[in-house]
C-alpha cells in the first residue's frame, strides 16, 4: 500500500490539533508538523574497483575437452536421405548388399581409385546397395606422445563418397551392420 501525500488543508489542520495537545515529555525538543517528504535525487557513484584480478568473470568451458567425436558418433548423427524404414532395415542388417569390395591391405592411393571405379560400375549397372570393407585399422605397440588415428580408409572412405565425382551418386553411407562388418565397413546406398 502506497501513502498518499498531505493537501495543505491537511496539514494546517494537524498544527491546528498539535498546537491543542499537550506534550508527554515536555523537556525534549519540539518538532515541526510533519510536511511533505521530497523526492530523493539520485546520485551515480563511481564504483570503486575491488581485488580487480585478469579472468576472474571468465566462465569455464563447457567442456572438458575438445576433441573430435569419434567416427562411429559422426556417421551416426548424419541426417537421413533416404526412406526411414529402408535406413532402419540397413541399420538392422535386414537388406543385404548387392555388391562387395575390400580394401584390407590397401594403401590409400591403390584404395581411392579401386573404390571410385567399383561405385561407378555399381551404379552403371543400376545396383542401390553396395558394401565397402575397409577394416578397423592396424592398432599400434607404441602410438608416441601425439595420438594418430587408426584405420586411414575407415577415417577416409567416407570422404571420398561425399566428393565428386562419387557425391551425387551416393544418397545415404551408413556403419555396416554386426554381420556384414561393423564398424570396419560401411553401406553405401546409391541413387537411382
């Protein structure tokens, strides 16, 4: 509840009703009728600087690292381009490829065009599924202070079907099913 402020008649009526009343304690001092309050100014301070240290608003990251997600996580957070129900059979392993190629062994200037002309032909010939083995990758004894990444093609593969000229024939690369591979290979579904 808010107090209203006094009209002068208000005011000239309680000195009226003060100057009547006696005082209790007639030794202390009188004071004045009680009048209008001003409005208090409001006055900016410059705010004083206190134990200033570098940082100290700084929030911490968010997290506690900043590395790469792994491939398997990558491949999995992909947007689907094509039928979800025919992605989920591929997930499952229910489709089964109409074609295989290897890649164990191979290094990454024999894989590359090994790979990009057994796509043409497969999509030449009108195939839509089509299963690429790369392997997981050689793990090594002593891998040093700077970690390296295991499997080139696995980590490769999967750039090579996204650029030209394999990119517009290619509509969806999944991680293989348990049965066809796992994650040392990879589904490739083709566009008509």
């Amino acid at each position: 509840m808010t107090r209203r402020r006094l009209t002068k008649d208000e005011v000239e009526l309680w000195r009226q009703v003060a100057d009547t009343a006696h005082r209790l304690h007639p030794e202390r001092a009188r004071h004045e009728a009680p009048m209008p309050k001003p409005k208090p100014v409001k006055t900016v301070k410059p705010r004083a600087v206190k134990n200033f240290e570098v940082g100290s608003k700084v929030r911490p990251a968010t997290s506690g690292h900043d590395l790469l997600p792994a491939l398997s996580e990558r491949m999995a957070k992909q947007p689907v381009h094509m039928d979800k129900k025919a992605f989920t059979r591929l997930k499952r392993g229910k489709m089964l490829p109409e074609a295989k190629i290897d890649l164990h062994g191979m290094t990454q200037d024999q894989a590359h065009p090994a790979l990009t002309g057994f796509i043409l032909r497969a999509h030449g010939s009108g195939k839509r599924l089509v299963l690429v083995v790369t392997g997981k990758g050689k793990s090594r004894p002593d891998d040093g202070p700077i970690p390296v990444r295991r499997g080139i093609l696995k980590h490769h593969v999967p750039q090579w079907l996204s650029m030209p000229p394999l990119g517009p024939l290619v509509l969806q690369v999944a991680e293989a099913h348990i049965s066809h591979g796992g994650s040392g290979a990879y589904y490739v579904y083709l566009r008509r």
